[in-house]
C-alpha cells in the first residue's frame, strides 16, 4: 500500500514537472500575442504573473519593460529595463530603450564619480571568477614554495601578483555593489514624486522626481524611505513611490 502511495507521488509530481514549463511557454506565448496586437496590458499582466511565479531572466524583464514603456508608464518601464540590465548587464536592447524611456520621462540619473565608471566596466560576476582564479593561484604557489627549496623570485612574483589581482577584484566588488547602482539602488515609479526633508506630506519639498529616477535607499522608516537624491542631497519620499531595482 505505502509503495502504491509513493508511486502515485512520484507520479504526480513527474507530470507536474512536465507540465510546468508548457504552461509557461503557453502563457509567455499568450503575453506575447497580447503584445503584437497592441494590447499591452494584458501583455503586462501575462509577463508580470510569469515573473511572480519566480521565473526571472533579463528577457522576460526587458519584455514587460516594452509593454509598460507602451502604456507610458515610464517608471515600470525603466525600473524593468534595469532589473533586465542588472541580470544581464550586456543586453543592448535594454540599454537601448533605457536611454529613450530616461529622456522621454526625463529621469533624473545618480552620480557616479570616475573610480565607479571605470571599474563599471566589469560586472560582479566577472570580478568573482578573476578574484577566485587570484584565490586558487595563490593557495597554489603558496603550496609549491613550501614544498620546495630555495624559493624563487618568479614564485614570489607570482604569488604577490595573484593576492594583488585577488584583492583589487574583491575591491571592484565592494565598489559595485555599493556604489550609486548597487543594492541600494530603487528606481521612482511615481508621478512627480517629492523628495520632503521630513516624514510628513507638508514637509519641505526638496526635490521633485520625475518617473524613472535613480535614487538611493539609506533606510526605511514605515510608509517613507529615506535615500541619496540624484542631487546628491538626502530626503525622505513615499514608500511606495519608489521600488528597488535587485529583488
């Protein structure tokens, strides 16, 4: 009997794992028709339940940005582009319509100053491979000049220089993940949204942020969050004017 339970489950859940990736197919196919026949919200609703469900790829991402960046909602649109570019930061059609959604909202952008651009020019994940060949190949050498005698130049030389590459990548890390567009980084999905110097909707505006604008998260304090203004001045805006670009 408990074996003819056990088959019965395994069964079940056999056809469940084949079924699930056609249901998803069918329903990215079904926002998809939605999408090329102009009907961009259901388009939306179709990418937005396939990302709720846990299926995220830059694609997919990219995808439901076109259809909000359609229905001219510029902050779903650009936060959506960037969420695409944070996954996949080499995905040009992203990049692409990010800078005309930006223009279009006329976004308000985060300063970067240069060390941040230049390191930029990388992303995490290439940083991780290169720290952790640095890693290995110092664990390596070390090995070699313990083992061996006397210990040569060359092997000092390329123990210093694999603990320097090691230590400069994990500091391209850091800078990446911390900078203007790393964790903190949420992008304004509202209207106009206004950056007050307190938590209170009489405060004083200090800057008004248009749809699609990059800010900063510093902390949350119930229904507001306080966070780095493009104007590299700090406020306290709306919790729910402002979503973060990682999940």
């Amino acid at each position: 009997m408990k074996r003819t339970v056990l088959f019965l489950v395994f069964s079940i859940a056999i056809l469940v794992a084949k079924a699930s990736p056609r249901a998803d197919e069918s329903a990215f196919a079904v926002a998809n028709k939605a999408y090329s026949e102009n009907r961009f919200q259901d388009a939306a609703d179709g990418y937005q339940n396939l990302l709720n469900s846990g299926h995220w790829n830059a694609s997919l991402f990219y995808d439901l940005g076109n259809a909000r960046y359609r229905l001219g909602d510029f902050g779903q649109a650009i936060l959506n582009y960037e969420r695409a570019l944070a996954l996949d930061p080499r995905h040009p059609e992203a990049e692409a319509n990010l800078r005309l959604a930006r223009d279009e909202a006329r976004a308000l952008e985060m300063r970067r100053d240069p060390l941040e651009r230049y390191i930029s020019m990388a992303t995490v994940k290439q940083y991780s491979i290169v720290a952790a060949i640095g890693f290995w190949l110092a664990i390596f050498v070390t090995a070699q000049m313990f083992m061996s005698r006397p210990r040569s130049a060359g092997r000092i030389t390329l123990l210093a220089l694999s603990i320097l590459v090691c230590g400069l990548s994990i500091f391209g890390i850091v800078t990446l993940e911390n900078g203007v567009r790393g964790n903190a980084l949420a992008i304004v999905t509202g209207k106009n949204v206004e950056a007050r110097l307190a938590t209170a909707d009489n405060a004083k505006s200090i800057l008004v942020l248009p749809a699609g604008s990059e800010v900063n998260i510093l902390s949350e304090r119930g229904d507001w969050i306080y966070a780095v203004l493009p104007n590299d001045e700090r406020g306290w805006i709306p919790a729910n004017g402002a979503q973060r670009v990682r999940l």
